[in-house]
C-alpha cells in the first residue's frame, strides 16, 4: 500500500530533500502543503499518513512553530534525519551581485547566510518568502535582474536560473534537523527501526516538570547523572511557546518542559 506523505512544500526545497532521503526504500505518494500548520494538520485530520517538517537548524536552532504544533499536537515524532544545507545564489542572468537590490528567501536562510550577504551584496535588502524553493521559482516568472533568490541549487538549476554562487552559507556545517511525524500520541514505532544508523545515536527525552519547584530540573537529570549517560544538549520549552491564540496547545503543570538529547 503506498503511503501518503505531507511534505512542507512547495517541491525541490531541503524539507522535499529530507523526505526522499528518509523514504527512499519505500513508495509513497508525497503531497505538498504550504505551511508546517498545514502539514501537521493534514496528519492530524487523516489526510497523510506520515509528514515531514524542519524542526531544528545548526545555526538557527529550534523552529518555533514545529515545537510548538509537535509538542501540543496530536501527533508523534517517529523519525528524524539530517540534511546538510547548502544555500546558492540564484540570479535571472548573469549580473553583477553588488548591483542586486533586493534577497528573496526565506528569513532563515537569509540569516544562515548573512555575513556573506553583507560583503557581497551590500546593497540588497531581504524581501521575505514563505519557501526557498518558492522564491525561486518566483524570479524564474518575474525575470527581474536587480533581484537574487536563495535557495537549493537543485531547484536554481530546475527553474533555469543563473547559479551566481554555491555553498554562500556563514557555517561550512550548516544542517538541519527535520522530523517525521505522525498521528497520536505513541511510545514507539517498530518500523522506525531501519532508519536508525548503527553505531552511536542519540535518543530524544522530552521532561515535563510537576510543578515550578526549586530543584526541580536536578530531580529530573539525576538519574542520566547516576547511570552515567552522556547529555549532550538540553533545551527548555516555555509555556507561551505552546500557545496558539491564546489557548494552550499542551498545559505545562510547571511551566516549562525540557527536551534532553542523551547518547
């Protein structure tokens, strides 16, 4: 049976990436939605079986809006992979970049890349896009030479752009995170086994603290203290990231929850 995937789209973006990586030995039919809202709704409501969303980036961190959706949702993360990011330059012509005026993007990849903007388009300001791939495949319609898109270089090349600069990104180790998801809450999903690499991995624990007491983050880590398991990074959720107008997506009894990587 194949399965339905909503992908964060439109197509050709690193998240369109991250799924054919993740199903690459299985058959799906992929659907784009145009928001993480969107995709996870689509999971939620039945409409796709499984979705794939960005969820942390290595210069940006977190995307707020996936924890948010994620973790007061009714969906499980049953999955994760990483794809490396590599942002171009892509450009109606060749044209000189000090002379562009104008970076379409998305805001996060244009701070990803934002020291090499500053010294070779000096003049250009950020005129925000929902996607990447969306950005340029939007100057491929305009033709407008005063203009540059960022973005894969697979989707430069798809829309017949001129790739004016490769691997523009500020960290040579730019990645990011993306999540597999779907509907209810579970503990584990068997299948999910064959995309675990052997060797070293990292498991995801997600602590909700009972209350707002003092010690209460020593009372939650001691036990990764005692049996000697190595942390590797901690980040603490509030509860006004887990609020979507005014309504809290998941109550936290204290306020706050941790997310704790453990290898």
């Amino acid at each position: 049976m194949t399965k339905t995937v909503a992908v964060l789209g439109p197509q050709l973006t690193y998240t369109d990436a991250a799924a054919k990586k993740y199903y690459r030995k299985q058959r799906i039919r992929r659907v784009y939605p145009s928001s993480i809202d969107a995709v996870i709704a689509a999971v939620e409501s039945g409409e796709a079986d499984e979705g794939v969303v960005p969820e942390e980036n290595r210069v940006k961190h977190e995307i707020e809006e996936t924890y948010a959706r994620i973790y007061g949702g009714n969906v499980t993360t049953v999955g994760k992979v990483i794809i490396p990011i590599q942002n171009c330059v892509g450009t109606y012509g060749s044209v000189p970049l000090d002379g562009i005026t104008e970076v379409w993007t998305k805001a996060d990849a244009y701070a990803q890349c934002g020291d090499w903007l500053g010294r070779h388009m000096p003049n250009a300001r950020l005129v925000a896009r929902n996607s990447t791939a969306g950005a340029i495949e939007e100057l491929s319609r305009e033709k407008l030479t005063y203009v540059a898109a960022i973005g894969p270089h697979l989707a430069i090349a798809h829309y017949g752009l001129h790739s004016a600069a490769q691997g523009i990104d500020d960290r040579k180790d730019n990645a990011t995170l993306f999540a597999v998801i779907r509907k209810g809450r579970v503990a584990w999903i068997p299948e999910a086994e064959e995309h675990i690499p052997s060797g070293d991995c990292e498991t995801w624990l997600m602590m909700m603290p009972s209350g707002d007491a003092a010690g209460e983050l020593y009372r939650l880590l001691t036990p990764i203290s005692r049996h000697g398991v190595d942390m590797t990074k901690i980040v603490s959720i509030t509860q006004d990231r887990l609020m979507r107008d005014g309504k809290e997506l998941l109550h936290l009894p204290g306020g706050y929850l941790f997310q704790v990587n453990v290898r």
